[in-house]
C-alpha cells in the first residue's frame, strides 16, 4: 500500500510540475496578448497544423525525475510514520 501512495503523489507531482504549471502559464500569456489585441482594436488566434513528436531523452529524464520526486518524498512520510514506537526518530 505505501509503494501504491508514493506511486500516485509521483504521478500528480509529475502532472502539477509538467501539466498544470506550464498551462497556467500559457493560459495568462494568452490573455495579456488577448488584452492587449482587443485594446488595439481587434485581437484574432490562428492556429497551424498539429503535429507530436517523440519525447526526447531530455524530457523523459526531467519527467522521470519529477515523478522520482514525489515519489520519494511520499514514501519518506510513509516510512516515517509505519516506525514502530521504541523507535521513533527524533530530529
């Protein structure tokens, strides 16, 4: 049950850091540039075509390393707390 934990606070740690936080990102730049198009007298988005690459080993390392992040950090609570009591380390 703790490696199933860990294993989704890595998950949604990987999904907030390359997720959530670049979109928000990107959904506040849009909305300057929508400002200021409107406030200059018309404002328009085009979009080109689509097209998905494969992941290159930089991107799969750094999303390795933020799921190894929560991954980590959660079992170290699990850990943590399953210590039986004569052996509870204070820091």
């Amino acid at each position: 049950m703790k490696y199933f934990k860990s294993t989704l606070v890595g998950i949604i740690a990987m999904s907030v850091i390359c997720v959530v936080i670049p979109a928000s990102v990107t959904l506040v730049n849009l909305s300057f540039v929508l400002l200021r198009g409107m406030l200059s007298g018309g404002a328009g988005i085009a979009f080109g075509p689509v097209t998905w690459h494969a992941p290159t080993l930089r991107d799969l390392l750094f999303l390795l390393s933020a799921f190894g992040l929560g991954f980590f950090w959660e079992l170290r609570r699990v850990e943590r707390r399953q210590l039986p009591v004569g052996q509870i380390e204070f820091h």
